[in-house]
C-alpha cells in the first residue's frame, strides 16, 4: 500500500515536472536590432546619464522590491537564468564582473514576459562619465581658417572629426574595487523554438553612444552627449587628444611661419616708403629752379618796369621780378617733387598689392593642402567603420 502510494506521487511528479518544467535558455544573441530600439535606449540611458551629472541624481538606481515574482513564478515563469546571464554580459565592458542578479519586478502579457533586475558588478578599474562635444578655441582667437580647420580635426580614434572629450568635468560612475549596483530590465523574453529567447533589453549604466547610437552618429552630435570609459581606455584617450590638438597648432604655426617667409622674399625688394624730400636740400632740385625762376623774373621784371616808366621803374620792376620769380621757381619745384612722390607712392603700392594678392594665394594653398590631408584621414576613418559595419548584423 505504502509503496503504491509512493508510486503514484512519484508518478503525478513526474508528470508535473513534464508539463511545466521550464525551458532552457539560448545563449545566443537574439536581439532586435532596430533605429528605433537604438534610439530609445540611447534616450533612457542619456536621460539617467544627464541627471547624475546635472544634479546629481543616482542613475539606474537599483528597485525596491515591488511586484516581486514568487517561487513559482522564478521556477517556471520567468526567461532561462543561463539566457538572461548571457544577454546582460553581452551589455557589460571588459573588466566589469557580474556578482549578482535578483529579479525584483516582473509582468506578463500574452505576447512576452518583462523582468526588472537589481545588479551587482565589480569594476576592475574606475569608470567615469565624460562628457563630449564640439572643440573650441579660446575666445580670444578669432581666426576663421583656424575656427574652420578644427572642425576636420580627429582628435581620438572613437570621436567623429571635429569632436572632443572635455576631461575636466568628468565624473566617477563606479569605483575600482568597490560593488557597484544598478537596475536592468529585460523588456521582452519569449519562448521560441522550445527556448526562451531575449528579444529586447533596456541598457545598462555602463553603454553609450558608441555603443547604442552607430546608425545615428550625425543626427545627433548637436546634442550634449556622454561616453563612460574605464581609467585605462580614459588615460590613451587624453594622450590622443592632447598629442592632435599639439599637431593642429604646430600644423596652424608652420603655416603662419611659411606664408611669412613668403612674404619677406617678396617685399626684400620693394623700395621703403619714399619721402618727399625737403625743400633745397641736395637733390631736390629747388635750388636750381628757384635761382632759374630768380632770373628770368628779374629780367622780365625790368623790362616791364622799363616799358613802364624806365629808370627807377626798371629797378622796382627788376626787383619784384628777382622775388616773384623766385617764388613761382620754389612752386614749381615743390609741384614737381609732390608728382614724383606720389607717383612712387603709387607704383609701390602697386607692388605691395601684387605681393598681397600672391601672399594670400599662398596662405590658401597651404590651407588646402592641410585641408585635404584632414579630409583623406576622415575618409579613412569612415572607410574602416563602412568595413566593420558590413561584417557586422544589419540594423
């Protein structure tokens, strides 16, 4: 009788254990990778992002138990732990350990189920939040060459051209050494082809915009965004910008210095600026003409004083011929000498506009060059991302 009975519950719980043992996970990817999905990650996680460095609000704070699922619920409703385990390391950098993961809240619908964890990792290195955005030059530079060719500027092999992390407003997400948790959802699990598949999941603190956002680089490099890199991966970064920000200025400095060399070899051989000269100085020429005009008034001032009245006439007439001619030879001369001026005045400035308009014929061409070299190496880089997209799941 005993062993009958034995029998039959061994019988009922087998027959039990048939009908609702729960299904095994897949470990493989089986996400959907959509614009859409991306995106929306990419809104959570910026939002919890730009709260803790705003106002200093704990992101992804793990969840008080609420709608917790019970015994029977973990057993036999909630997706495959090995599944689950998989998809959240697959969201998880080098480096960061998964100690723990606790379903705190669970709901189901008759299409999928949605599970809330709390999650505990340990960081091997510090991991910070550093925000990113647009290079500037200081204020006081208001060069549009220099404001234009930062713009085609590398700075780090991860940053579109143009782009730069701002190191002295980052911010400690987690410690070195020290558990860190936070909350992650699984937003859709089902079960397909006899194994529970994860379909869709919320991202966890420790993603970004390199990671979420390839499909939408341009679209959004007008917004405020941040990266999360560790103190190794942070370290090689600064040295990179540092290294192309020192390249672009010495770039920008051997420029200057070549369109100024330019220069000098073209103005060696301009005249300085000519001078008038002073009146009766040797080689003005006033002396001479002065003494010429003297004369030929003195002579035609006696002859009209002459014809005047003779005699004394002829001498007033002499002398106010000696002092008008006189001074009609120093107008004429000071005429003479301000037509000479202005025209070397005028033939130089000719020359210094000619060398001008071939200076900065100059400066254009070295500025293109530099130009162009930026350019090559942004289409580089874009050739080596086209590559690594097309050997990679299509969104």
């Amino acid at each position: 009788m005993v062993i009958g009975f034995c029998l039959f519950v061994l019988t009922v719980s087998f027959l039990i254990y048939i009908f609702t043992k729960p299904y095994p996970g897949s470990t493989t990817n089986d996400e959907i990778n959509s614009s859409e999905i991306a995106y929306s990650k990419y809104l959570f996680w910026n939002e919890q992002i730009s709260r803790y460095m705003q106002s200093n609000i704990t992101p992804f704070q793990p969840l008080k138990e609420f709608n917790r699922p019970n015994f029977w619920q973990i057993y036999h409703d909630l997706p495959n732990g090995k599944a689950v385990k998989a998809a959240l390391l697959r969201h998880l950098p080098a480096g960061v350990a998964l100690l723990k993961i606790d379903p705190v809240q669970f709901e189901r619908t008759k299409d999928y189920v949605q599970v809330t964890y709390n999650v505990r990792v340990l960081p091997s290195y510090t991991e910070w939040i550093i925000p990113r955005g647009k290079a500037m030059l200081p204020a006081s530079n208001e060069d549009k060459i220099q404001k234009k060719l930062v713009r085609l500027v590398l700075f780090t092999h991860d940053l579109p051209p143009g782009f730069i992390y701002f190191f002295g407003e980052k911010k400690i997400l987690a410690k070195a050494q020290e558990p860190f948790e936070f909350s992650w959802t699984v937003k859709r699990a089902v079960v397909q082809g006899g194994l529970w598949r994860i379909l869709e999941v919320a991202p966890t603190p420790f993603e970004g915009p390199e990671s979420l956002l390839q499909p939408f680089q341009k679209s959004i490099e007008a917004e405020e965004l941040y990266s999360v890199k560790s103190d190794p991966v942070m370290n090689q970064l600064m040295q990179e910008q540092d290294q192309s920000w020192q390249a672009f200025f010495a770039r920008i400095n051997q420029i200057r210095d070549q369109v100024i060399d330019y220069r000098n070899q073209l103005i060696k051989d301009i005249p300085g600026v000519p001078q008038m000269g002073k009146p009766f100085a040797s080689g003005s020429g006033t002396p001479t003409t002065t003494l010429e005009g003297a004369g030929i008034g003195l002579l035609g001032g006696a002859l009209i004083g002459g014809l005047a009245g003779g005699g004394l006439g002829a001498g007033i007439g002499a002398g106010l011929g000696l002092l008008g001619g006189g001074l009609g030879g120093y107008l004429y001369s000071h005429e003479r000498r301000k037509s000479i001026y202005r025209r070397k005045l005028a033939e130089r400035r000719e020359k210094i506009r000619e060398v001008n308009e071939k200076v900065e014929a100059y400066r254009d061409k070295l500025v293109k060059e530099y130009e162009e070299e930026l350019k090559e190496k942004i289409q580089a880089r874009q050739a080596q991302y086209q590559g690594i997209s097309n050997s990679s799941p299509k969104f």
